[in-house]
C-alpha cells in the first residue's frame, strides 16, 4: 500500500508556524491518521488495563513473573534481531531535547548514539512537537547548522552519533491533531511524523529508523508497537524488521516481563535501558500506598541499593541471554565551571558508569557533552576494542520477586532538606516545563520530567503515612514559592504552585502530572 492510497486525513488545531508545512503534509498526516486508525482503541483497552492492574495490586495482588509466560522464559532458543547498522557499538549515549543548538552538540559531541528525547526532555507545546521533527529532520539533511542570538556558531562535524528517537508515552495524547473527532495518541504522532518522513532517509544514510520506547508496563505494549511497526513498514514499503527499538525498563511492573518485552519486540529489538529515575518514580506511584515501600530522600537511593541492584543486574543477563544490548542510566550531573565542583561531578559519574561497565553493561547514558569523555574512558577500560560485551551472560544472577521488590531494606524518614529539595526541584521543574523547557539544570543536575515525578510523589507518599506534617510542607511551599518569584519572574507562580497542589497534595495520586499539565495550562495556553 502506498500513501496515495489512504485516506485518514488528520485535522490540524493549532495555528500554522514557520516551516510547519514541511512536516504536516497531507500525506504525512494522512499516514498518522492511517496508525491512529489501526490502533488508537487497542491503546485505548491498554490504558485501561494499566487503571485495573493498579487497582489490583493496589488491593494486595502480588506482583510476580507471570506463569502464563514461564515457556517464554525457559525457552533457550529465541534472540532478538542482531544489531543493526550504527546500533553495534553503544557505550556512550547523549540524551536531550531535539531542539537545534543540542542537536549539534549532541550529534558532535562523540557518542556513538544521541537519543533525541521528544518525551521526559521536551515539553510538548505544539512548537516543540513540530520545532522536534524539523530539527530530526535537518539534521539527517546536515542542514541544522546554527548561529546563536550572541554569534556563537555550532556546525555538524564529520562523525556524527547514530540517531535514536524517543516518542511520548502511551499514556499521553495530541490535543492538536485530531482523527475521528479524538485526540491522536502522542505516540503515534511523535513516531508516525518521523518515520514518515526520516526512515528512507535513514536508510539511505546507512542507519535506520531507531527507536526508544518509554513507560511501557507489560509485554502487550510492547506488542502494540510491534504492530505499529509492521503497519509502517508495510504502508511506506519498508522491508519488515528494518526498524530497530530499544526499551526503556522504568515500570516495576515491566521489570517482571523485560524477557517477554524482548520476545514481543524480538525482531525489531535492540535492547533494553535503565531508565532509573522514572523506575523508582514507579516503585513509589505503584506501592505509594504501602508503608514496606516508604523511600527516603532521593538523594539517599543509589543504585547499590538492593532491590536497584536487583533490577540491573536482571536486565543484563536478560538482554544478554537474548542477544540484546543492556544500556545503563542516565548520569545527569551538569559539569560547571568550577573546578572542584566540576571534579566532584565527574568522580560521581566515574564510579557509577565504572560499576555499570563492570556488570556486564554494553554502554550508558549521560545528559551533558561534558560528560562524554569519563564514561568513554570507563567503557573503554572494559571493553577495549570490542563494540559490546553480549557474550558475559551472567549465568551468576538469579533474582527473585521479593529481590525486586525489597524496598523496605533502605527505607528510612525524610530530612527537612529532602523535602525542601524536592519542593524546589518540583516548583522549578513545573516553571520551566510551562514555559516550554522539558530540560533544565537545576543545582548541578539535568532535570527532566522524571525526577520532577520523583519529587512531587515522594511528597505525596510522605504526606500519606504522616512521616512530615502537612504544616511543614505548607510551610516550605510558601517559602519556595516566594523563592521560586524572585528568581524566575517571568514565571506563572500561581499557575505553579496550583500544579504542584493538584497533583502532589491531593488525596488521590494523579499518575503523571504532565496529562493534566498539558491540557489545563498548555493547550489552554495556545488556543
């Protein structure tokens, strides 16, 4: 089928912008209307399902691996698709928004993959979401050179990092693009938009069309997608099985089907990731309810902690087993300028990317060009020429249910500076993403929409079971609230601090705060 042939035009509602036309075409649109189609109700039963099984286990169901699929596990015969052009070698990976100025750092900056992240990194106005697949656009056309408003120049140099593509969740939608009188999944509009119009580009390239997939929960999302895949290849002539995808591990619950994620994906798989911040985000948003999951401070859950360990140590001798590459967690430390500052950083990430790399890890993420150079040295110590380290299956682990979930061995109260932090990261992190930045560093740190997460459910969770008293939040939330006016006066403060109370004090636990976010202040704000 060609796309001449369809006929789910998608209606636009938002206002055109400059070069926006190069990216709704009507057969681009067309082709997302072709996808929302297919399986916008299929996402719709999965949406639902994800509302039951947190019911349940919110009830006392036990979360274990699922016995229907103990055949899956015991298998030893499948693997997934080996690794596809650029995707061979990836012990250093940048992750960051796909706006222009961190494109071309990103794409320069010497790792072999740059994970252009339209989800926890970009808040989704419509000029991020369109601004996004114009920059992944000119940027596989080596048209994306960029001179700042202060004269700074940034050009593409001649190695440039495999480009990998992060949508929007499941659990999200466009509110500007309609199919069928509803909201298109923003999944399906991130991928569609860029498969459309970057796959044969890519391919051409000598790469692919490669993908992160975040926040799935279960192996029938992971199927989801595979059949997203099929679809596209199909609808645009691509040979099936061209499209490669990397699976972010950041629900418990996935953590439970990461071999059955793999089996669903398994020819167009290419591992699966870390992703640590919005993992623990999980643990606490599943098992808030319970007292045995109480964190403390976030600054106090390394990833020595048990049942963190646990989780990576399964993910490599899953993905190894099968083939797969294991990639580790984002370091999000922001190197500054001075110089004992900038040390400490880089040791912290030394230690955390040389204990990934000595467990079996085939490479790992970092949010700054800055840090590219230390976790290149570290995976270079270990992997000397070798692109990876798939053949250490770790036949060592082991890990059990109970394992993944013994929390309870570092629980422990909160300090008053934890809950100031969390406060402030919070309030700051919600200023910034209202003002359309997914990505901001805040006291050394790159924050994204993940550790916000963290900080507004941590809150949340200490509030229920009355380890702080609600006084002294009240309390630091006027203090940081005034804080937050004197440093970004340009900030909607009210709008903020309402943000912060709706999703964070409220008797009820929103999932995400981005959904409600987007539809109350951003579209609001467009239209």
């Amino acid at each position: 089928m060609t796309t001449s042939a369809l006929t789910h035009r998608v209606r636009v509602l938002a206002p055109a912008g400059e070069r926006h036309d190069e990216i709704l075409t009507p057969a681009a649109l067309d082709f997302v209307g072709a996808l929302a189609a297919a399986f916008g109700e299929r996402r719709q039963e999965l949406m639902k399902e994800r509302r039951r099984q947190a019911l349940r286990l919110a009830a006392g169901t036990p979360l274990d691996f699922p016995m229907v699929t103990s055949a899956v596990r015991a298998d030893p015969g499948w693997r997934v698709a080996p690794p596809a052009p650029g995707l061979t070698d990836r012990r250093v990976e940048i992750t960051g928004p796909p706006e222009r100025r961190m494109a071309v750092n990103a794409l320069n900056s010497g790792a072999q993959v740059w994970m252009a992240d339209l989800e926890d990194a970009t808040a989704p106005t419509w000029g991020n979401v369109i601004g996004g697949q114009l920059s992944l656009l000119d940027a596989i056309e080596r048209r994306i050179d960029y001179t700042a408003a202060d004269g700074r120049e940034y050009r593409l140099g001649e190695h440039l990092a495999t480009i990998v593509v992060r949508p929007r969740g499941w659990h999200l939608e466009e509110e500007h693009l309609e199919y069928d009188d509803r909201p298109v999944p923003a999944a399906l509009v991130d991928f569609g938009l860029y498969f459309f119009h970057c796959a044969q580009r890519q391919i051409d390239a000598g790469y692919g069309p490669y993908f992160y997939l975040p926040k799935l929960e279960n192996r029938y999302e992971a199927r989801l997608w595979n059949d997203v895949f099929l679809l596209a290849q199909e609808l645009l002539g691509i040979p099936q099985g061209t499209v490669r995808a990397t699976v972010l591990i950041e629900t418990i619950t996935a953590a439970f089907e990461m071999e059955e994620i793999l089996y669903e994906l398994r020819e167009h798989s290419s591992g699966l990731n870390a992703g640590r911040w919005d993992y623990l985000f999980s643990v606490i948003k599943t098992f808030g309810h319970r007292t045995d999951f109480l964190l403390p401070d976030r600054a106090k859950v390394t990833m020595t902690a048990p049942f963190m360990r646990a989780y990576t140590e399964l993910l490599v001798h899953t993905c190894h087993r099968r083939g797969a590459h294991a990639i580790g967690g984002m370091a999000a430390q922001v190197p500054g300028a001075e110089p004992a500052a900038r040390e400490a950083a880089l040791a912290t990430v030394r230690l955390d990317k040389e204990r990934e790399a000595e467990d079996g890890f085939d490479g790992s993420w970092v949010a700054h060009p800055g840090l590219v150079p230390v976790c290149r040295e570290v995976f270079d110590g270990v992997l000397g020429e070798r692109p990876h380290q798939l053949d250490r299956l770790r036949e060592d682990v082991a890990v059990t249910a109970a394992e993944l979930l013994s929390v309870r061995r570092i629980a422990g109260p909160p300090t008053a500076q934890g809950v100031r932090t969390n406060l402030r990261v919070a309030l700051r992190y919600f200023a910034a993403w209202l003002d359309g930045r997914g990505a901001v560093a805040l006291d050394g740190l790159m924050e994204d929409a993940a550790t916000a997460e963290i900080a507004r459910v941590q809150i949340w969770q200490w509030l229920r079971h009355r380890v702080i008293e609600r006084e002294t939040v009240a309390e630091l939330l006027e203090e940081e609230t005034v804080a937050l006016g004197a440093e970004y006066p340009w900030a909607p403060v009210e709008e903020v601090r309402e943000l912060f109370e709706r999703t964070a004090l409220q008797g009820e636990l929103p999932l995400y705060f981005t959904p409600e976010a987007y539809t109350r202040h951003l579209v609001r704000r467009a239209s």
